[in-house]
C-alpha cells in the first residue's frame, strides 16, 4: 500500500498519515461470512427444515422407489416373481431342516402357516436393512450431482421393500388359507403391525446407511448379523416352547427382541391359535416403542451427518 508525500520548503520529504483501516479489517472469514449472508455449500439445515425439505421430496422418493422396485428384477427370466420366490423356497428349506430334522414343528399348531409368516415378516427387515446399508455408498454419484436431503435414499428403499411385501401378501394370505384359516376381524390387526414395523425398519436403514457411507466393509458383514438375528428371533421355531425351561431373563431377553415382537403380531393376526395369552406382554407397546425409538432416533443419527454424505 503506497503513502502520501509532499516535499517541504527545504527539499524534505514529509511522509504522510496512512489511510483509514477499511470496515472489514480485522474480521474473521466466519464474521464477514455472516455479515455478508453467506453460507456453506451443503451445510445441514436445522432438524425442523430438513424435514420440510424431505416431505418435499415425498414424489421423488415414491418414484424412486417404484423405478428401483421395477428395475430390481429386469436381467431375470421370472422377473419380480423371485420377490415371491425367494421366501418361499427358504420356507421349504427352513420346514426341511427345522421342521423335519430338528422338529421344532411339534407343539406349534400350523406349523406351516407359523413358519411362512415368521420368514416374510423377517425378510421385510432383513431385506431394508441390506438395502439400507448400500444406500448412501451405493449411489454416490446421484448423490455427487443433485442437492436433495439425503435420507431420501434410505427412506426410498424401505418403502421400495414394503412394495414388495404388499405384492408378497397375496401369497402369504394364500398360503394361510390353504391352511384352514379362516378370514376374521384379526386380520386388520396385520395393518398396524406392518406399520409399525416399516417405521422400525426405516429408522435401522437410515443408522446402517450412516454407518455404510464411512465403512465399506459392512455390507459384507450384515448378513451374517442378519442371520444370527434370524435365529434368535423364533423365525422357525416357537420361542415359548423352546424358552419353557430358559432362565427368565433369557426369555425376556428374546421376547423384546423387535423382529420376534413383529413376528408375534403378524402370527397373532392371521393365525387362530396363536392367541394373546401366547404374546409377550405389553407387546403392542413394544411394538410401538421399537418404533419411535428406532425410527426417530435412526433418523436424527442420520440428519447430523448429512454434510459428509458423498464427500471424500
């Protein structure tokens, strides 16, 4: 910066008074930030406008889902039938191995009935969380090149599992029919729970997509955890009967576990002899309970790392 000068009667240099300090000297980048208005690129926004921004989004995700739910399919002969297909075929094994082999059929009436609700039911969750956990990791580059809140991902593909699930229903109602049972006002009953469980499953794949984005390796991990869970959640065998002799804390341990407690509902709704005496107690508020607790807490778990999805 120059200075002013002038030369004095006896050819002296007279140095001048600096000028005056500018107004935005000694401000800090964050203080002219907000002084001018200006803002980070992609910061989060708070917990209440994020919100507004995602059930602005509520068209985008619905259609992402529907497109993701056709597309899922296209390179297979049978095509979405393999959403049917596959439960199926694990009921059959399942009825094989547990049903034949270990005989855990005996005590439970229906068993067939049992065992096909209790594997369509935990395919629900164990297909959104596999799902979840490759949503934010698996689609960087939608990710990269659009603005958008990102739990729309994670949202998107659970409801694109509960699709499915409707579409499989036909098939489960099917097959409960063909076992003698008979159609009642019990049956509304599978509404809620299947609510509830969504919100349940929603939250989860919203904690593993988080949790996916940094760790890559976890996709290859989960379905080992999703199969321990699976057999500690009386998919295939009767936890009542299996528990009959169990330490009390057992049972109590394995009666709130959340995918047993959905089972239960679903199994209490469609199937006559599973009667209320038989559920956990209390089992509709854990139902619920799982629920607000998963699904908002997944989701506020999820919103405070939305500046880091898609970076580095």
């Amino acid at each position: 910066m120059s200075t002013v000068s002038e030369t004095t009667h006896n050819g002296a240099v007279a140095v001048g008074a600096p000028p005056a300090p500018a107004a935005d000297d000694g401000l800090s980048p964050s203080q002219l930030a907000a002084k001018y208005g200006l803002s980070v690129s992609g910061a989060r926004p708070g917990l209440a406008e994020y919100t507004r921004q995602l059930w602005g989004r509520r068209h985008f995700i619905n259609e992402f889902a529907k497109a993701r739910t056709a597309a899922q399919y296209t390179q297979a002969r049978l095509g979405q039938l393999w959403q049917v297909m596959t439960p199926l075929l694990n009921a059959a094994v399942y009825y094989l191995i547990f049903g034949v082999l270990i005989g855990t059929r005996k005590g439970v009436d229906n068993f067939i009935a049992f065992l096909v609700t209790g594997i369509f039911i935990f395919t629900f969750t164990q297909s959104s969380v596999m799902s979840g956990v490759r949503a934010v990791a698996g689609n960087l580059g939608l990710i990269r090149a659009l603005h958008f809140p990102r739990a729309s991902m994670p949202i998107a593909f659970t409801l694109m599992q509960l699709q499915q699930l409707m579409m499989s229903m036909f098939v489960l109602i099917a097959i409960v029919l063909m076992t003698g049972e008979v159609p009642d006002a019990s049956w509304l009953l599978l509404i809620p729970a299947l609510l509830t469980q969504w919100v349940f499953n929603t939250g989860l794949a919203m904690i593993v997509a988080r949790l996916g984005s940094k760790m890559t390796d976890l996709a290859q991990l989960m379905p080992f955890m999703l199969r321990t869970w699976m057999y500690t959640s009386g998919v295939m065998y009767s936890i009542e009967n299996l528990t009959s002799k169990a330490p009390h804390f057992v049972r109590v341990l394995l009666d709130i576990n959340p995918a047993a407690v959905y089972i239960d509902l679903a199994r209490f709704a469609l199937i006559d002899s599973v009667t209320s005496s038989q559920l956990p107690p209390h089992v509709w508020i854990s139902a619920l309970a799982w629920a607000l607790l998963v699904g908002v807490g997944g989701y506020i778990y999820f919103w405070k790392a939305e500046e880091q999805y898609g970076r580095g």
